[in-house]
C-alpha cells in the first residue's frame, strides 16, 4: 500500500497460474497474494496456521505450490517471492498434495459438525469440501480428548476439534503479548492448554474464536447462540471507544447477536477489543429508552408518542426564545452521535442564533493496541462539528444563563462531569435524545428514543480523522428516531430549516 | 567398566580400556591436547577449515553432511558471537556409541571441540546432552572443569590466547531434540520443536546468533586427523566416507556392543565375524544399518558395504550405525509397530503429515499386526507413509516413513500372512 509519490519499492514479476502479478520483494507468496487482494479471491491458495497479522508458522502444510525449478512442493507462507518465479497453485500435483493434508488433517478431527458451533464458518469444512475426498478410509478410533475445557472466562476450547495450527497461541504472544497459551504434549497428543492458575485473561482474549480455524475455540458468549447461516454480517463500527474498530454486525431475528472484526488495516488490522465487542449487548438492552415521555403536569414522566414528544420539544424552544430570546437554548452534543446528528444540532443551534453548546467525553484507560481513552465513537467527529469542552455551558447553566438544553446521551451526568442530574434541575427544560436510560431522565421534561449507530448507519470520524461510513444492520424492537431526524422535525415545527448532514455521507471512505 | 570398552578398537577408541585415560592428566600423559594447541598456534582457521575439507570428515550423526563445508559457512567477520554445539542428544534407538566416548574418551572430545571452535571463532560451545545421560553428564562435566582449571579451557586456551567455554546443558527428554534446530529451541529453553529453514543455524542458530551443531563422534576425529594428516584418514575408509566409525551392534547377535571399524566395511561382517553371528544358532533375518529410522535390509543384502553411498543403492543409510540385528523368529509387523510406535510417542507435533501420520501408521499395524487387517490396509500404509516424505520442516517425517516403506517392499508377504491369517503367524516373538 504505498502512498502515491512515494518511491516505489522494488517490485518483482512472478507468475502465478498463468497470470502474471507484479509484487513488492521481501514478501512471501502468501504475502505478496494478500497484498495484491487475490488471496482466496481469484487465487486460492487455502491455508491453516498462516493469518496475515501473525507470524509464520510453516506447520499446517496446506499452502503447498509447485515452484518450478524447485523438486518439492514449497509452502507458500514461507516462500519468498523472487523475480521470474513460476508457481502452479491448481496442477494435479498440488491438489494431490492438498488432498493428503486434508485427509490427514481429519484422521483424529471429530465428524461432529452437526453438533459444532463453528459449522456454516469452519475451514476444514469449507477446504474438505473443496480439496478432500468423500470417503475416509480411515478405520482407527479417534483421540478422545476433552470437549469442554474453559481456558478462561470468554472461551471455551473442544481439545478433539483443534487442529493445532497454534494460531491462537502466536496471537497471545504476539499481539496482547500475554502469552497465556501454550501447545503441550507431543505429536498427536498435542494440545492448547494454559499454564495452571494462569487462565486466558486478556482484552483481546475473543479473538483467539475468530481466528481460529475450525470450531475448537467458542466464544462462551456466542457458542449455541445461533447457527451462522441464519446471521447476517453487516458492516459496522464499534462504538467502544474513538478507535472506530471495523466490525461485522451479526444479526439474527432482528437482533444484534455478535461484533466480529472486520479487516481494516489503516485503523483495527483484524482485532477487535473484548469489551468493545461486548459492547452489542447495549443494542439490545432492557435498559433502552423503548418510549417518548413528556413531563406531566404532576411531575411525573407519562408516556407519549415521538410525534408529541417532538411538539412539545418545539413548544418549549419557541417559549423560551419568545420570552428571552435565543441565548437561552443550549445543546450538549454526544460522541456517540453521528457526524449526520450533529451537524442537525449544529445547524438548529444556527438557525435558533445560538451560540451555547457543549460536548462531554468520558475518558477511561487505553493501551497500546487499539483501546483508545475516549470512550465515544465519534468524538472527533463531534470535535470537528464545532463542538468543545462543556466547561462553559456548565457555567452558564449555573449562572442562570440557559433556560432550555437539548441533550444527546447522558455522559454529561458522569462523575467526570456534572455526576448527577441535580445543577441541570433548575432550568425551564430539559430536552433528552437518548438511546438508554439514565438518572438524567430524573430532570427531562421531554424524553425522545434515539436509534444506536447499527440501527440508523452513518458516518463516525475516528481519533485519527478517518470518517467510516456504516449502513444501517437492523430495525429496532421499538420506535425510536435517529438524532438527526428529530432535530430536523423541531427545527421544521419551529419553522426553521437546517443541514440534514448529508454532506459527510459524501466525505466518508 | 570392560563392558562399555567397544570389541574393537581403532584410532577413537584405542585408549578406552583405560581407566586412567578418561583424567586430564591421564590424557595429557598420552599427548592429550598437544594436536589442539600445535594447531592453534601453527594454523590459521582457514588452513583449519581446508585441511578439515581435505580430509573429507563426514558428520557422524545421522546426516553425513561434510563436517568441513558446514564448519566454512560461519560468517567471519567477527560481529558479535557464534556457537558451536555438540549435539550430544543420542536418542537413536539402536544408537549408543556418544555414550562410550562421552564416558571414556571425554577430553579426547574436547580436544576435538576446540579445533573446529578455534576455526569458527567460536568463544562458547554449548554441550547439549540427553537428560537420561547422567553418567556421560558427571564424566564430562569433570572433565570441563578440570580442563578449565589447568588452562585447557578458559581464556588462554593452552596458552594460545584464544578464549573458549563449554557449557554442559542437559536436555529434558525427546529425541526431536537430536534434530539440530530442535536441540537450538530446547537449548534456548523453549519446546524442542525444529525450526523452519532458512535461516539455517549458520545464519541464525543459538540464540539468534551465527551457530554450527555437530555430533559427538564427528568432534572427536578431529584431533585424530591434525595429528596424523589428511592422507592417513583418508587410507582408512571408502574414497567417499573416509575414517572408521563406532557400529553399536545390537538384537539378535552373539556379541551385541560396540565395534570401532573402517566406514566401508561390510554389514555381514560386522554381524558374522565381529558381533559373533545371530544368536544361538538361529537364522538371521534382517538387519537395520543405522538406527531405527533407516530402512530395514533383509537378510539377502547384507553384503553391502556399511557407507552411504553403497546403501544409497540398497535403499538405506548408515544412519548413525546402530545396527540392529533380527534372527528368523522376529515377527517384521511387531518391528513396525514398535518403531512406529516410537514415532508416534516423539513426533513434535507441529507439521500435519507427521503428527497424525505417525499415529495413523501405528495403529494401522498394530491393527494388521492383531489380525483384523486387510489388503487394503497395506496400500493405505503405504500411502500414509509416501504422504509424509519430504513435506514436513525436519525429515522426522521421513525417518518415520522410511522405515514402515522398507519393511513394506522387503516383507510384504509377511503383512499379508498376517491379514490372510487373521493373525500373527510368529506369535512366539516378542512382545508388543
């Protein structure tokens, strides 16, 4: 991936079933076909122990090629390309030499896929499907290991399904740098195992499942959730932190039911944080704000409907500029919003002539690999939209100067910030666009659902400037509005009209 | 200590009988050492290497790579350290000739340590042996700190101003860690796996630094040949495999031990003349020329002058020239089943072919070999073992494969009596 201007690394011919690549020197076969995006994309070269972010391994035996001029079939994760090179990936001779690893590969594998979690997903099927033979000849019985074995508190690991390509334990080593796992015993009796007392325990402890290749490793959250052919892997971003991790939504009946990772080199390479990807169970939550509500007359919040929450939201806007003119309404804006959502902020501040806004970050630990300290998605995004530290509206609204806030989210309640609902009690009102329930609903006069980044789409800008465009994966259980529509639709009741963000949609990658 | 002097002694063994010969000064007393320091003073290590390629000096551990071109490919710029190993891991089965010389001869191996050091311009040697050796651990031992004591080792080698250690390490059990990159990983305190190559240890061995691994025997030729000249080594032995070398005689023989003999000399004299014949009168039926992974020779082609390149043609190797011995009663399914058992038990685990195709081919003759076999099988046997030749990171795979190949193209009829049968039709042999 060289940028354009920069000086060209040296690059080299090879020929590879015919069709010639021009590949960059110093990469291996596998390599230079992964750069070049071919990979099981026109040239199938299947493989096991090899993963792109991990060290070689050589073991496997499976991405074996015929390179001319050399007499034994060379593997191709450890095969540095060089210039002229000739290589047959589909002659008689590879297939055979495939076909033999396959067989192998299934003596002591388990013919259990009906009952494994990894069916629909799992490599060995997928490559005995392609390169195998129909018939096992093999009479022998099986090893019989243990099917169950919890290497810490995420993954559950089937001894007798692994197929030992030690993936998961380069990646401990090599990525977290933990190296909690270890390949015990010799030859067949060769297993994964954790050193006594010192259990998996990482935050990229899940990944070890997606990269394994066959069902042995099963995150205990998904494991028997849903078979994968009835999921469908929508692309989203991780809303855990400002990193804006590239993820597969996984839904099933209308549900979120997993994050996977999904490839993007430039920003998560093929990993995805542990909590990050737990942090689907918030779609689906119980604590989500399923209804409007309007703040009744006893004081109480009483049900209504979006269309009357938006009335009344209009309602109070119009009062209080009627009454004290426009610097009186104010917005807290959401990193969890999208850049869509506050630009439509931004613009009804505009269209109101107000200038008082403010933006709350909840900031916690980072690491070196991908977590990053703000915990919002999109506070870049927010941060370029105009928006800036809350300090001053802080002080404002305890000053007396504001009389109605439109809040998005609730991490302005966050001990970081205000740490309860309390100082925002005396204003006129509070206007709440929310996904979840809070305590800042102890002071909302008009309660508004709002749809989470996988049900609405749209573009979030990361930490390091990168908007990512998502589409929507799923409908909600319940009416709820996106941000951005609610805006517009009280800036329309106000008779005002404003950017409808559709701008980023443009600038996205 | 008369049982572990070999039968018949040479130039390496010449002294073994002699208790005295295993102390430094009993050593010194017989010109111990003066071969190491005339050369570290008279030679350059290019003359070392030169004369070491001249002599045509053929590893003696299991490979019979030329000990001088693997000594030549050590970078010499001098750039931080490089390693010289003694692969002292003996774990062959039919293998014990490291022992004897460990045991008996120890300094006579330091001796041959410190040339091929010198030449390399290697300061450390690390002494890699099998954890069941204690014995051969102690004797050495000793002799390291002995030789370190009176200058032999240490930073004035002999006087010479060269600076060299031998460290003793003691493996934790696994004959994987024989293989060279094997030894390096367990060496460095890992899991004896090998590793792949290239980068081979020339480039990159013991701890990431430049490192040449040879066997116990191999070091100890070395004074032999300074001393007495390129033209005597290369009068003893075959034009190609010059020197003599330890067959470790065991199995179905008269006088099983170990015999110090010209490379070249010929398997059936080594069994009939030296080893005393097949025990009590019996028939001999096969023999294995080197260690259980070379393929087995049947009774007919024992002619065969024990050097690689006249097994080459007869289909095996010298191995490390542990020859195992097999009289008419020995069932060839139960030989299979027991070294594809061992197989089985030490394979690594890492490449695919060989974790489960050593298995596989166990419990597939164990299967024949009870009587529930069939035709079929035998092919599938033969095909398992042709599938795990030449695909794997180290040739452990094929030292599996060979073996069950051989017995299959020599004694086929064997394995079909068996399936015929239903049964073993030598039950009386030995117990698997």
């Amino acid at each position: 991936m060289s940028a354009p201007g920069k000086l060209r690394d040296l690059m080299l011919r090879i020929t590879i079933d015919g069709t010639r690549y021009e590949v960059e020197e110093g990469l291996t076969l596998l390599q230079a076909l992964d750069e070049l995006g071919v990979l099981m994309k026109g040239v199938d070269i299947p493989h096991y122990c090899w993963h792109p972010k991990l060290s070689v391994d050589g073991s496997c035996r499976m991405c074996q090629v015929e390179v001319e001029g050399i007499p034994k079939l060379q593997i191709a994760c450890d095969t540095p390309v060089r210039e002229g090179m000739v290589v047959h990936t589909r002659n008689e001779r590879v297939l055979k030499a495939r076909a033999g690893v396959m067989e192998l590969m299934l003596v002591n594998h388990p013919l259990d896929c009906p009952i494994c979690d990894q069916a629909g997903e799992c490599k060995l099927q997928d490559y005995a499907f392609e390169y195998g033979q129909m018939h096992t000849r093999t009479r022998e019985p099986r090893r019989a290991l243990k099917k169950r074995v919890d290497l810490g508190a995420t993954i559950v690991f089937d001894q007798e399904r692994c197929i030992l390509c030690r993936r998961c334990v380069r990646f401990c080593r090599e990525i977290p740098g933990t190296s909690e796992l270890a390949i015990t015993q010799r030859g067949d009796r060769s297993t994964v195992e954790t050193f006594p007392g010192k259990p998996l325990e990482n935050d990229y402890s899940m990944n070890v499942a997606d990269i394994c290749p066959v069902g042995a490793l099963t995150t205990r959250d998904f494991r028997f959730k849903v078979r994968v052919w009835f999921l469908e892997e929508v692309p989203g971003i991780c809303t855990g932190c400002s990193r804006g991790c590239n993820v597969h939504v996984g839904v099933a009946d209308d549900q979120v039911r997993r994050y996977t990772p999904r490839r993007n080199d430039d920003v998560n390479d093929t990993w995805l944080c542990d909590s990050g990807r737990m942090t689907y169970q918030e779609i689906g939550a119980p604590d989500r704000i399923r209804e409007a509500a309007l703040r009744g007359d006893s004081g109480e919040l009483i049900g209504a409907t979006i269309d009357q929450a938006i009335d009344r939201a209009a309602r109070l806007v119009r009062e209080a500029v009627e009454k004290e003119g426009p610097g009186v309404v104010a917005a807290l804006a959401s990193g969890h919003a999208t850049n869509e959502d506050l630009a439509a902020l931004r613009g009804l501040l505009a269209a109101l002539g107000s200038e008082t806004h403010g933006l709350p970050i909840v900031t916690g630990a980072g690491d070196a690999l991908l977590v990053r300290p703000e915990k919002a998605a999109n506070a870049e995004g927010a941060r370029a939209a105009g928006f800036g530290e809350p300090g001053l509206l802080l002080d404002k609204i305890r000053g007396g100067g504001v009389r109605v806030l439109i809040v998005l989210g609730h991490d302005i309640i966050h001990e970081q910030f205000l740490g309860s609902p309390e100082p925002l009690a005396a204003l006129d009102a509070v206007i709440l666009l929310d996904t979840h329930r809070s305590r800042l609903e102890q002071v909302a006069d008009v309660v508004i659902p709002a749809r989470h980044l996988a049900e609405k789409g749209g573009t979030v800008t990361n930490f390091e400037g990168r908007i990512q465009a998502v589409p929507a994966a799923l409908e909600p259980a319940f009416e709820a509005v996106a941000e951005a529509h609610v805006l517009a639709r009280i800036a329309s009741a106000l008779d005002l009209s404003i950017d409808d963000g559709s701008e980023h949609e443009r600038e996205a990658d | 200590m008369g049982h572990r002097v070999p039968h018949v002694t040479h130039y390496l063994t010449e002294h073994f009988a002699d208790d005295g010969y295993t102390t430094l000064s009993g050593f010194r007393a017989r010109g111990g050492y003066e071969t190491a320091r005339r050369v570290l003073v008279e030679q350059s290590p290019d003359d070392v290497i030169g004369t070491l390629k001249r002599a045509g000096l053929k590893g003696r551990g299991g490979a019979g790579f030329d000990a001088g071109t693997k000594w030549s490919f050590m970078p010499r710029d001098g750039a931080g350290p490089s390693y010289l190993v003694c692969n002292a891991d003996e774990s062959e089965p039919g293998s014990f000739k490291d022992r004897v010389l460990m045991e008996r001869g120890p300094h006579q191996l330091i001796e041959g340590i410190l040339i091929p050091a010198f030449a390399t311009g290697a300061a450390t040697t690390f002494l890699y042996i099998r954890g069941e050796y204690a014995e051969p651990a102690r004797i050495l031992q000793r002799a390291i700190d002995d030789a370190t004591a009176a200058g032999v080792l240490g930073s004035n080698v002999l006087g010479t101003g060269f600076a060299h250690q031998i460290v003793l390490v003691r493996g934790a059990g696994a004959y994987i860690c024989g293989e060279e990159t094997g030894l390096l990983e367990s060496l460095e305190g890992k899991k004896g796996q090998p590793r792949r190559k290239p980068p081979f240890p020339a480039e990159r061995g013991a701890f990431g630094r430049p490192t040449t691994v040879n066997n116990v025997e191999t070091f100890c030729h070395v004074p032999h040949i300074f001393a007495r000249g390129v033209d005597w080594f290369r009068s003893i032995g075959t034009e190609e495999s010059p020197g003599t070398t330890l067959f470790g005689v065991s199995g179905h023989v008269e006088r099983p031990g170990l015999y110090e003999l010209p490379l070249g000399t010929r398997l059936d004299e080594i069994i009939f003349e030296h080893a005393g014949g097949v025990r009590a009168g019996r028939k001999l039926k096969a023999a294995i020329p080197g260690g259980v992974s070379m393929p087995v020779l049947p009774a007919g082609h024992l002619d065969v002058p024990m050097a690689n390149e006249f097994l080459r043609e007869h289909g095996s190797s010298l191995g490390t020239g542990g020859v195992i011995v097999m009289d008419e009663t020995t069932c060839m399914v139960r030989v299979g089943c027991v070294i594809s058992e061992f197989f089985r038990d030490e394979s690594c685990g890492q490449c695919t072919q060989c974790r489960e195709g050593t298995g596989w081919m166990h419990k597939l003759l164990l299967r024949i070999e009870r009587g529930s076999g069939t035709e079929a099988d035998l092919d599938v046997l033969e095909d398992v073992a042709g599938k795990m030749e030449g695909a794997t990171i180290c040739a452990f795979a094929d030292a599996a494969a060979w073996p069950v190949q051989a017995l299959l193209r020599h004694f086929r009829s064997e394995f079909q009596g068996h399936v015929h049968a239903q049964k073993c039709p030598l039950p009386e042999s030995f117990e698997i």
